[in-house]
C-alpha cells in the first residue's frame, strides 16, 4: 500500500458558505427526487465504488491521522461502510415499501378500511462524526440517509484532518453534489452548522458535546441521534468457563485502534479469587498479540494527538493503583503501550473518566453483589457491558444493570457486526442504527388511512349530533 501519498492540507469550510449548503441541500430534498429508490440505488452504488477507488488514500490517510493499520483501515473503516452500501442496496426496496396495517393494529369495525404506513425520508440531515473511526462512523450513519432518502450535510472530526479532506473530495466528486456535500472544521463551524434548520441531526461523539448539540436541536425542535460514550464494565465471576480466553478477548478490546473505541470496557470487576490468575493469562495474551513488543507492532494504532494522549497519561499517573500490565509512553509517537491497573477505589482516577485509550482499571471483588453496586455507582447507563459467568449470573447482570448494548464471553461483539441494530441508552446515546435500524433512522414512519365512502355506514357514530346513549355514564 503507498503510505507516501500526500493530502491536500486541511482547510476549514468557510463559515458564509454553510448557510448556502445547507440551503441547497434542503432545495434539493424538495425537488423530490431522493424519493426516486433508483436514484437512492445509484448513490450508493457511486458511494460503494467511490470507496473502492479510494481505498488507497483512504487506507493512507488514516494511518497518518491514527497511525491505524491496514488491516483495521479495511476492516473497520473502508470495507465496513462498502458492506452497509452492499445491505442497503440489497433490502431497500423492501425496507421503504408501504407496510400494509391489518389485525391487531386494525381493530375489526375498522377492517374495510385501508391503512398503511409510508416511509418517509425524514428531510435534510446533518451528521457529525468524531475522530476514532473516522470513515466508519460518518459514513455508515450516511448510508442510512442516502437509503432512507434524505440529502444530507456531513461534518468529519477536524482532529483526522488527513481523512476529513480526502472524504470531502471522494463524496463531492463522486456522489451527486447538489444533494450531499461535506463540511470540514471544528467547533465554530459545528455551530455554523446547528444554526441552520435541518430534518435530523446525527451526532456521534462524547456525551458532552451531545447535551450542546441535543440543547441547540431543541430550540427548533430538530430530532437527534446521539451515539455517545460511556464508562463500560466487564464482570468476571469465579464461574468464568475460560479465564484465558476471557483475558485474550478483553485484551482485543484494548489494543483494537488503541483502545480508541467507545464500547471497549473502562474497567473489569474480577472476583477477588482469580483476579492473580486472570492477570497472569493477560500477560501471556500480551506476550501473543505482541511478540516483538507493543509499540513495534504494525498492528498498534496511536493515540490521535497530544492532547489526548496527555489526557490518557494523567488517568495513569494521577492513579492510586498498580500498574500489573505495560505502562510505557512516549509522546513524541503518540504511544501508550496497552496498560492494566489493579485498583480497589470507585474514586481512583483510572475509574473517574472515559479512558478511550488502551488502558483499563483492574477491580477485584468479593461478591456479583459488591460488583453490580461499584458498577452501577461509577455509570448507571453504560454504552456496553461484558459479562463473563454463568448462565445465571449473566443473566442476574443483565437484568440488574442496564447499558446500551451487551456482549457475553466476549468484548464488544454486539457492535462489531454491521447488519445488528447499534445505539446508547440515557447518557450514552438516543436511538440506534445499522443494518435496518440505519434505514429507520432517517425514516418517518407516515400512517395513512383510507376511507371509502361508503364506510359512513360503519362509522357515522363519529358525526353530530352525537348518539349519547353510547357513552352514557
Ligand atoms: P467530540 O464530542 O469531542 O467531537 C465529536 C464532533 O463534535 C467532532 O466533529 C467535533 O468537531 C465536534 N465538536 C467538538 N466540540 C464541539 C463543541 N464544543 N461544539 C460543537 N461541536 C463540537 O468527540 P471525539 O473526541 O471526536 O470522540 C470521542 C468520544 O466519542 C468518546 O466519548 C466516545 O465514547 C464517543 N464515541 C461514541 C461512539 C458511539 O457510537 N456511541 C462512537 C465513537 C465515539
């Protein structure tokens, strides 16, 4: 793969030019021609095809911006989003075909009637993506859009500007340019952004710039998807059937971009027991995944910038724990080296924050009862939570805990799969997509009824004077 191409350097969108491409966007939406479903089949073919020719600045690009390996750039970035187009392409016609409504939700006396309910695109959307995933995760929320109908402006993560200019020369020359257009920049264009009227806004981020971009939404009543983070859990009992493997896949959900994926645990609560043992396979799961050493590694991603890496340090220094697993840094290449902490405090500073990094806290306990309160105190609504016990206690955990989504046995394996529904609950998120729910998403589900005339038969109770015999009470 070339690693030596060079990207344009990053330029914001000048803020005079955002009123006018979201003006044309919601113009365009109103020459109806998104309702075409072979209009919408064609852009996701020049969206699929699009990626396909740019796999290689795309691959680049992100290697520049994260330090993110091929492998992952195809994985979980470029092929990722080609399998969405593939999904769309294949169930759109059933997915915006009219649903016929009959029994239960018709009642009997109003069976002669027709109702159905229309799928509407929802308008004129906005999407903002966040840095870690920077193709994934504008453009698999787009495919939605583009499925559903809508023309949409799309904000990348100024903080991946290698990938942010080479999304904005793939989608503008390759898609239809009056209907979808991207603006690159930070906060004050976001704002620009939000200062405009659009049908639905579809931020993924941290949940505090969510509560800025749901509370601006709601001065006109604009609907949002927030995919947000959170502090995740894993619970380990002594019931575990396979410590080993338990350790290997935890692992993977910390080296995976670098621990830089919203739904990767924060923190594992181990009963106390195996809690030694489970460090010892961690170490050896280590020792596979790294055999010249982390930060040799190709596989390794890096930590996207300074700020974040020093935000990642602190968490480590400022902890009261130990460090049974990595711990080595170096900022000028922006590594962390995957790092476990063994801590005995919800108020130790590898507890307090989001980590989003490849580090996480190490909690023995003596009881599930002791791990549901310490977990249940440090997040009531996670985005994802990872059990790894018995039948029953997976069971008791899941119902005493809730979260966004869930994995058993495993780390995050409820979103790695692109067709299954994906989405936060409470602070960590509002809504879902992916596969269907991504359709859906962008959808207004528009009943329509249809009355015959010669209905009034059935149903002239409705007109005055009313027939009060009825209802008397
Ligand atoms: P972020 O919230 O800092 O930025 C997201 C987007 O918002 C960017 O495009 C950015 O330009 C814009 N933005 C930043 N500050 C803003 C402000 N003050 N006003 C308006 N817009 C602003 O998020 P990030 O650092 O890029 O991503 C990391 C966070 O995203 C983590 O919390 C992670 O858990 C979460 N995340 C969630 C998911 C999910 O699917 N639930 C996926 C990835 C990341």
């Amino acid at each position: 793969m070339d690693t030596k191409i060079v990207f344009p350097e990053f330029k914001a969108t000048a803020l005079e030019d955002i009123p006018r491409l979201a003006s044309n966007a919601r113009g365009q939406f109103r020459t109806h021609k998104t309702k075409n479903l072979q209009w919408r089949a064609v852009q996701l073919r020049k969206l699929y095809w699009a990626l396909e020719d740019y796999k290689p600045q795309l691959v680049a690009a992100l290697k520049s911006d994260l330090g993110k390996s091929s492998f992952e750039a195809m994985f979980t970035e470029v092929d990722w989003v080609k399998k969405d187009c593939m999904f769309m392409l294949e169930h759109l016609e059933n997915f915006a075909k009219d649903e016929k409504l009959g029994s239960p939700a018709v009642p009997p006396t109003y069976s002669l009637m027709k109702f159905r309910v229309r799928k509407e695109p929802m308008g004129t959307v906005l999407i903002i993506g966040p840095y870690n995933y920077p193709v994934q995760l504008l453009l698999a929320p787009m495919v939605g859009a583009i499925g559903a109908g809508c023309t949409a402006v799309i904000k990348p993560s100024e903080l991946t500007p290698a990938s942010a200019m080479v999304i904005k020369e793939m989608i503008e020359t390759r898609l239809d340019s009056s209907a979808f257009s991207v603006v690159n920049g930070s906060i004050p264009e976001t704002n620009a952004l939000m200062n405009e009227k659009w049908d639905k806004v579809f931020f993924t981020g941290s949940a505090q710039v969510g509560s800025i971009i749901a509370k601006k939404a709601a001065e006109t009543l604009t609907p949002v998807v927030l995919e947000l983070g959170g502090k995740n859990p894993a619970f380990i009992t002594k019931n575990c059937s396979n410590l080993a493997l338990a350790a290997r896949r935890l692992l993977w959900g910390k080296t995976h971009n670098a621990g830089q994926v919203c739904m990767s645990q924060n923190y594992v609560l181990i009963d106390k027991e195996i809690a030694q043992t489970f460090i010892g396979f961690l170490k050896d799961a280590y020792k596979d995944a790294f055999p010249q050493g982390a930060k040799n590694s190709p596989d390794l991603s890096r930590i996207v910038n300074k700020r974040h890496f020093q935000r990642i340090k602190k968490m480590i220094d400022e902890s009261q724990g130990q460090i049974v697993m990595g711990g080595e840094m170096d900022e000028d290449d922006l590594y962390i080296e995957p790092t476990a902490v063994l801590v005995n405090s919800v108020e130790d500073s590898m507890m307090q924050e989001e980590s989003f990094g490849p580090i996480f806290a190490i909690y023995p306990v003596n009881t599930l009862d002791e791990a549901l309160n310490i977990a249940n105190l440090v997040h009531k609504t996670p985005l994802s939570l990872f059990s790894f016990g018995s039948k029953a206690e997976n069971d008791r955990i899941l119902n005493e805990m809730t979260s966004g989504g869930a994995t058993l046995n495993d780390s995050f394996f409820h979103g790695s799969v692109n067709t299954v529904p994906f989405g936060g609950v409470g602070d960590s998120g509002w809504g879902a997509y992916r596969g269907k729910a991504s359709f859906d998403a962008f959808t207004h589900f528009r009943t329509i009824a249809e009355t015959p005339g010669w209905a009034d038969r059935l149903i002239r109770v409705r007109y005055m004077p009313y027939d009060w015999s009825q209802y008397k009470l």
